[in-house]
C-alpha cells in the first residue's frame, strides 16, 4: 500500500474514534492520543479498525508505533508490505 492510502485508513479510522476532531491540523510526529484526548480503550477500538481495515494483526507491544501518524504508515507500511 502506498503511504497516502494508509494515511487515509489511518484518518478514517481516527475519525470514527473522535468524530468531532480536526485531523487536518494532527502532526505527523504528534502523539495522536494527546492530540485527540484519546483513552485507552478509544485507541484499542482505533487498533481493532485498523485490523478489521488492512487485514493485519497488531500485537498489543506494538500499540506504541502507532501513537503518531508517522509510526503508523511506517508500521502499516511494513505490515502491509508482507
């Protein structure tokens, strides 16, 4: 997958979590759990989409590379690629 597409899974996934948020000012290295006052169990729910989306498992010691939209394609990007 490219980096645009799973940017875009990424921010739809997002958007579902935290509806009222706007994704166009989230920095690539900003922690988007902070960014979007995100809890626990709304970032668990953004995982599970993410698999549900991109049909790749997630361990839970892998939860962190995905705390910001960089760590995200860059994981994605590599899981995606297998």
């Amino acid at each position: 997958m490219k980096e645009e597409e799973i940017l875009d899974v990424v921010r739809r996934a997002l958007k579902r979590i935290a509806p009222e948020a706007n994704l166009d000012t989230l920095k690539g290295d900003e922690d988007v759990r902070e960014a979007l006052d995100i809890d626990s169990m709304d970032f668990n729910n953004f995982v599970v989409s993410l698999h549900e989306t991109l049909k790749v498992d997630i361990a839970e010691k892998d939860y962190p590379k995905l705390f910001t939209l960089n760590g995200c394609v860059k994981e994605l990007g590599a899981r995606t690629a297998r």
